[in-house]
C-alpha cells in the first residue's frame, strides 16, 4: 500500500489522491474479510486461506500491468483486489487461536503475528532492489515490489493447500461436539474469560481494532509520502515502514503473553496511549530526520499491536465455535472500512492541515479507545 500510493502520486501528479490506494486496498480487504470468513465458517480454515491468498497474487499482477500501462483507472482496481491479500493475513491469526484454550489464546494468536516479522521486514527493504529489477525487465520501478508480493501470495497459497492439516477450525469444531456430546449439562457454559453477553465482547473488540487501524493506517500511509516530499530516498522511506512492521508484529508474544497474564482490556486501554505518543513523535519529527520518523512509527506499531491482540482474544472468547468464522470475517470487515477511512482521508487531511495535523489528531483520536474499554471493563468479567 505505500509504494501504491507513491505509484498512485507519481501518475496522478497529486499528492491530495495519495491515500486513495489505501483506501481501495482497504476497501478490497473489506470485501475479502467476509467472502474469507464465509468460506471459512462453511469449508474450513485452510479453503478460506487459499482463495484470499490466490486473489492477492491476482490484484499484484494487476497492478504491474496498469504500471506498465500507464493507466491509472487499472491500478486502482488493482489496489481493490490486491487488498485481499492483506485481509487474509490478518485473518491467519483466528487460525492460530482456533484449538487454544481461554488462558493462552492472545499467546497463539501472537505466534502466527510474529511470524509476518519477517516478511514484513524484509519486503519493505526489497523496494530498492525490486525497483532496480523492475526497471531491468522495462517495468516501472515502483511496479518492482508487485513482482515479489505476488509470488509470496502464491506461495503463502500453495503451502496452506498442501500443510495446514488438520483444518484447525473444523478440528476444533469436532472436539467441541465430542465435549458436549460427554457432557451435556456443560454445553451452554462459556470460558471463563467468556464475556458477560457475548454481543457487547464483539463490539467492543471491534472498536478497538478499528480505531487502531484507522489512526495506523492514516499515519503510516503519509509518512513515507511525507518524507519523499522533503527530499528522503526510497530507501529512506523503505527503512522507516520495515521499522514500523517490527513493531507491529515483533512484540506480538510479549503482547500475547501481557494479554493472557493482565487481561484483555487492560492492555487494550494501554494502546491508546501509545499510539497518542506515536501521533506526537511524528508532529514533532524535524523534516529532515529519518530517526524521529522511525521512533515515532515504531510507537505506531506497537500501539497497533497491543489493539489487535487483544481485541482479537476479546473476539474469539466473545463468539461460539458454531458462528466464529463468520462473525470474524465481518469484524475485519469493520477494521478494513476503518482503515479504508484512515487512509482516504489522510491524504486530504495533509493537503488541509499538514503531516504535523494529521499525526497529532489521529492520536487524539486514538485516545477514545481507554473511556470505552474502560467502561466496558466496568460491565464485565472480562480479561
């Protein structure tokens, strides 16, 4: 999505329309968390996986066709498919908490977070020598980082199809028809993190996670736009995004594990906060600084992180076995129409009020996380 945008400003000639790849990104994520998360209620994880994987390799050839192409109307369609790639990572995650039990969910979901680090780090560092391929083979160099998403998306796709055995949803399914099938009085119970009135753990944990993604999604899609602006290299900007995907998955087993130990919502509450702080580091960036502009979505990462673990624990332990899936699929549907807003209105945000507006009144924005975890906390029993 940050190299979409920088292609999206390179044939647009605007900077005002450089969210708008993100935003179709996002928009395709949306559209693809639902069709995933019904294949997935329907036939199992593994069938889910594949198809959105198999898509995200589909919007990657897409868009190297529409830069080879010049045409703009092409990208943007592309930039809409290609968003299902994304949405299918992040929907790998309820994979790994489908066989956990209550008390180290946040820890498994983070084991399947923590494995994005290293393509998360490295992909953004192959701009520079993706690009150089790129121009090697006559395509334009923005185009480069496509070629690799769409091999990796293939890949991911041809290793779920051939290893992800046993199906974990449907695995975890059969278990629990076996548990109730011994004991019966103990069908309707809930985990003991189970919330109290499983509606109010949905939402709950849906905000969270939206809120998250809009201020990270916002935040980030500028930045590197931002500091080609003042002059920094393509490699520059390459660094600070592989910076800013460690922080958004390499802390995930210590999130995990503050999770499971503390509780959902109390480190839920804390990543307001932090993506506050992320706002103000950035505002505060000199222009010319590659250092600042790192810490400051480092912070954007982490704050992100601590919101999407421990809302997607609130989540699992909110929904049944018989309508996880489903019910997964249409709350990243709320992330992705959440990130889709951050990053459409990014762009004219910074046309209006500046880099520095943008960053300071998304982590004022951010900051509505801790009242409505908070009192949400107050209502329940839960984490």
């Amino acid at each position: 999505m940050t190299v979409g945008a920088l292609l999206a400003q390179d044939m647009l000639n605007s900077t005002g329309l450089a969210g708008l790849p993100s935003t179709l990104g996002t928009a395709g994520s949306a559209l693809a968390a639902v069709a995933v998360g019904r294949i997935s209620q329907a036939r199992g994880r593994r069938p889910g996986l594949v198809a959105g994987y198999l898509t995200g390799a589909i919007g990657s050839v897409g868009i190297i066709a529409a830069a080879v192409a010049e045409n703009p109307i092409l990208l943007f369609v592309a930039l809409f498919v290609y968003g299902a790639g994304a949405s299918t990572n992040l929907q790998a995650r309820y994979a790994g908490a489908d066989l956990a039990g209550p008390a180290h969910r946040a820890r498994a979901v983070s084991t399947v977070l923590v494995a994005t680090t290293l393509g998360g780090v490295v992909g953004p560092n192959l701009t520079a020598p993706t690009s150089n391929l790129a121009h090697a083979i006559g395509i334009p160099h923005l185009a480069g980082p496509f070629l690799l998403a769409g091999a990796a998306y293939a890949s991911a796709a041809l290793v779920l199809a051939i290893w992800l055995r046993p199906d974990p949803l449907l695995l975890a399914r059969a278990l629990e028809a076996e548990r109730i099938a011994t004991q019966p009085d103990d069908a309707d119970s809930l985990p003991h993190c189970a919330v109290e009135g499983r509606r109010s753990g949905v939402l709950v944990g849906a905000m969270v996670m939206a809120l998250a993604q809009l201020v990270m999604v916002a935040i980030m899609t500028m930045t590197p736009v931002h500091m080609h602006d003042h002059g920094h290299s393509t490699a520059a900007a390459g660094l600070v995004i592989a910076v800013h995907i460690s922080a958004m998955y390499l802390p995930s087993p210590l999130t995990g594990w503050l999770v499971d130990r503390y509780g959902r919502f109390a480190i839920a509450t804390v990543s307001g906060p932090v993506l506050l702080g992320a706002g103000i580091v950035a505002a505060c960036a000199p222009d010319d600084s590659v250092t600042l502009f790192a810490v400051a979505l480092t912070l954007l990462g982490l704050g992100w992180n601590f919101g999407l673990v421990a809302g997607t624990a609130i989540i699992t332990d909110a929904v049944p076995l018989a309508t996880r899936a489903r019910t997964q699929g249409l709350v990243d549907v709320t992330i992705a129409i959440a990130g889709a807003a951050g990053g459409m209105a990014s762009g004219l945000v910074v046309v209006a009020a500046g880099y520095p507006g943008l960053a300071i009144g998304g982590g004022i924005l951010a900051l509505a996380i801790v009242p409505a975890v908070v009192a949400a906390a107050r209502r329940s029993p839960l984490g």
